[in-house]
C-alpha cells in the first residue's frame, strides 16, 4: 500500500538556526497531515497538523508547508534549541481511515 | 498524571510466554489503538477500537489479540511471544468522528528472549 516516507533519516543542525524536515507521501487522497515529536523514552508528541485545504500552517516557532503538486510535507523549526532534539514524525490521513506513520527524522541540535 | 498509562513500561520475558500489555486512559476518548514501533520503521497499527464492542485488526494483526474491557481500558496481549516482537508498544486514544490527533502513551518496551 502507499505509505509515508521521509528523504533524510537524520539531520544536524547548529543552536539558533532554522531547521527543516521534509516528508514525501504518495497517496494523493491524504487530506489530513500531522507532524509529531518523539523524544527519548517518551511517546510521541502532537506538534502541529494541518488540512488538504491548506498550504501553510504556523504554530509557536514551527511552521508546516504542504505542496499537494508534488506531495510533499515539511516541517520548519525557527531558531532551534537543544530541546528541540528528537525524533519526528510525519503522519497522513484520509478521512475515515487510519494514519499512516513515516519512518521518522532524528534531529540533533549542535551546541 | 499522563492522560494515556501504560503498564508495564519495560517488560523482558521468553519466547513462549503470554504477555499483556495494559492501557488505561482518562480523557474520555471512545477510540483506542496499538502500535509497534521498530527502530527506523514508522509507527505500524496492530489492532483499534472504536468503542467497548469494537475491535478491529491493524497492518501487523498477526500473533497479537486486544481486549477493550471498558472505555478507559485497552489491553494489548502475545499469547505466544516470539523475539521478532521486540519493540516499544504504544497505546493512543483519539476523539471520534473528527480528524485530529492521536494522543500517545509513554510507550511499554517489550524484549523477547
């Protein structure tokens, strides 16, 4: 089946820049997107989703950007800090069905 | 107190053993799930329950059974674990009827020897 995917496994970047994790779906029927935090020994943690209706979404320091031409999801993180480090999840959805959970990006914050 | 508990948190037992998983929640949620994570694997749905009269099997079903004793109570069970089902177990609630998110458990570690 079609399923969630994520172009980098990992990505370093330096206190106080800006990051950016990308997700690739491919189920173009998707019409509800959530990106999760999961740090060590815990579970993940709702950050911020957003609609098919939608292109841009921001929250506290993050902003998601969907681009349904190419199917692409994103996660930009403003200013990042070391609490900022962990594992991050894309997840999509139609509606009436379960989400569908991308392989994770483990972002590490270098001091 | 975390909304979605999970018991017990790590678990290591042997290939063989019947094993349960609990989870209990208190935001009132109707929908309950299991999910399998694997390192450099997404999280994978065993099993979700939509109310106390419904189960239904996820992508990776096999070798897992579920019980909903209540609405706050979902368990998760390997009546014949093998070591392929080591992994972080998560239990998640979510509301019915909207799109919205899934609220996680702290996760339950399992190690079958």
């Amino acid at each position: 089946g079609e399923s969630v995917g994520l172009h980098l496994p990992t990505l370093s970047v330096q206190e106080g820049d800006n990051s950016i994790i990308n997700c690739a779906y491919s189920n173009s029927a998707s019409d509800y997107f959530i990106w999760y935090k999961q740090e060590s020994g815990k579970g993940p943690q709702f950050i911020i989703d957003i609609r098919s209706n939608m292109d841009k979404r921001q929250g506290q320091r993050v902003t998601v950007l969907l681009n349904k031409t190419v199917k692409h999801l994103s996660l930009q993180i403003a200013a990042t800090q070391p609490g900022d480090s962990a594992v991050y999840f894309c997840a999509e959805k139609i509606h009436g069905q379960n989400f569908v959970f991308g392989p994770g990006t483990r972002l590490s914050v270098l001091p | 107190d975390a909304d979605v508990t999970q018991t017990p948190r790590n678990r290591i037992t042997k290939t063989g053993k019947r094993i349960m998983l609990e989870c209990s929640q208190t935001k009132g949620h109707d929908r309950m799930y299991w999910y399998r994570q694997d390192p450099g694997l997404g999280l994978r749905l065993i099993y979700y329950s939509f109310d106390v009269k419904d189960i239904n099997k996820g992508e990776i079903s096999d070798g897992y059974s579920v019980s909903r004793q209540a609405q706050a109570k979902f368990s998760l069970s390997l009546e014949s674990a093998i070591p392929n089902q080591t992994a972080l177990y998560f239990c998640a609630t979510s509301v019915e009827g909207v799109d919205g998110e899934l609220f996680f458990g702290e996760g339950s570690r399992l190690t079958v020897l």
